[in-house]
C-alpha cells in the first residue's frame, strides 16, 4: 500500500515559513492576553479590598519580574491588534501574495516591537 501519508502538516514535513510563526504567536500572545486580563481582574480586586492586598500585588508589578511581564503585555497588545489588522486584510481579500503576506508579518513583528518600546520610553520619561 505504501508510505501512509500524514494527516496534517507537522514541522517534521513542512519548512516553518514567518507565516507559521506568525500564527503560532499570534495563539500564544492570544492566551497572554487573556492571562493578563485574571491578572488585570485580581488588580481591580486589590484596588477594591486595599490594605496590605493592594500594596503587595503594587510591590509585585513595580519589581523587574513584574515589569518584564507588563513590557510583554504591552507588546502581546500591539502585535495581537496588527495581526488583526493583517487577518481584516485578508477577509477583504488583499495581501496573500507572498511577498505581500511576507511583509505584513515582518510589519506586525517589528512594528509591535517598536510601539511596545516607545510606550515603555514614555512611561519612562514621565516617571523620572
């Protein structure tokens, strides 16, 4: 009968393209979001309760761990709206030329890279 052929493209048939990277994080920084929103949820609860509750989880944010994790957010946030952006081109029915899909993937990457570090620039210079 033959080599089975495989039910779905695995990395082990298909060369990973920016496309499949894309996508990949564009699920990961999904599930981020949506972490950061329970995180978001119990803040709001520290604001409401005060007290000690409130001033450990401001301890918790205001430290490196806390702030590396806020930077990510901030740029999960941008990369999830412009590859949004990317996926309403498409419904449209424009950008898949490869080239095109290409470079609306580098776009959204370095674009949400960018707008991430010039969010955190500016809280940067209004704090100091």
């Amino acid at each position: 009968m033959g080599k089975p052929r495989p039910l779905s493209p695995h990395l082990t048939v298909y060369r990973p393209l920016i496309g499949s990277y894309t996508s990949i994080l564009h699920r990961a920084v999904g599930a981020a979001l949506l972490g950061g929103l329970g995180l978001f949820a119990l803040w709001l609860l520290a604001v409401a309760e005060g007290g000690a509750w409130f001033d450990h989880y401001s301890a918790f944010w205001g430290s490196f761990v806390g702030k590396v994790m806020l930077f990510g957010w901030t740029f999960c946030a941008f990369f999830y709206a412009a590859h949004w952006v990317r996926h309403f081109a498409w419904d449209m029915g424009y950008g898949f030329e490869l080239a095109t899909a290409r470079r609306s993937a580098r776009l959204a990457l370095i674009g949400s890279a960018v707008a991430a570090v010039l969010v955190w620039l500016y809280i940067a210079v209004r704090a100091g």
